[in-house]
C-alpha cells in the first residue's frame, strides 16, 4: 500500500542521518521503526490483560456469574 508521510524537518533529518549511517533507505528504517513500534504495542497490551486476568480472576469469575 503506498501512503504518504509528513514528516518535520527535525524527523527527516533524523531518519535521512540514520539510514545513510547504517547503508539503508530512508523506507527500510522507517518501515522498521513502525514495525518495531506495533510489535511492542501489540506486546505490552498483552502483558497487561495477561496481568488483569491473573490479578482479578476471582473478580472476572464473579462478574461472569
């Protein structure tokens, strides 16, 4: 899917000073960085419910009755 991104001065030369730094595109650090981000998005909202679940379970039993 292609999409455009704003990025401002400050972000683009930061992402441009990465990607000359370690010989990648600008795109492959920044599709990366996304990655990166959702994966531990995805990952400390799992840690949390796990963490919900296991503190409140007799409370979630209850509310279930």
């Amino acid at each position: 899917m292609a999409m455009t991104l704003r990025l401002t001065d400050e972000d683009a030369a930061a992402l441009r000073e990465t990607a000359r730094r370690e010989h990648r595109s600008m795109h492959e650090v920044a599709v990366e960085a996304i990655s990166r981000y959702t994966r531990r998005r995805t990952e400390t909202r799992d840690e949390a419910l796990a963490r919900i679940v296991s503190q409140d379970a007799g409370l979630l039993r209850r509310l279930a009755e």
